[in-house]
C-alpha cells in the first residue's frame, strides 16, 4: 500500500522528468491532440519555452526547448 501511494509523487509533487524537444510548438500541438495533461499554459523562460505536463501516473514532466547556445 505504501509503495502504491507513492506512485506519481517520487519527484514531491514537482517536475522530476524532463522531455527535450528541438520543435516546442510541433511536439507540444501533437501532444495535445493525443490527450496529454498540461497542467499549464507554455510558457517563455530565460532557458527556453517550457510547459508542464503529467503523465498517466501523475508525475510531473517539462516539456521543453531549451534556448540556443552561442558557440565562439
């Protein structure tokens, strides 16, 4: 029973998963289509654009495309 309550909150109720996409607003559209649980709206951060989303155990991921590095 212990280990069963603690399915979907390994991670405290935070996001602890992190799915990296090189085409946010591709991936996010497909996403929602299928039924994906945003829990958020996209937003635009100083890293990246990022949205937060539960998968079917409840745990928390971001999706996110992280901001371009400048390379020298």
């Amino acid at each position: 029973d212990e280990q069963r309550a603690a399915i979907g909150r390994h991670a405290g109720g935070r996001v602890g998963l992190f799915l990296h996409t090189d085409d946010f607003a591709r991936d996010h559209q497909a996403m929602s289509a299928r039924g994906v649980d945003f829990l958020e709206q996209p937003r635009h951060e100083p890293y990246g654009t990022v949205v937060v989303f539960a998968d079917l155990y409840g745990n928390r991921w971001d999706l996110i495309e992280p901001k371009p590095t400048r390379t020298r």
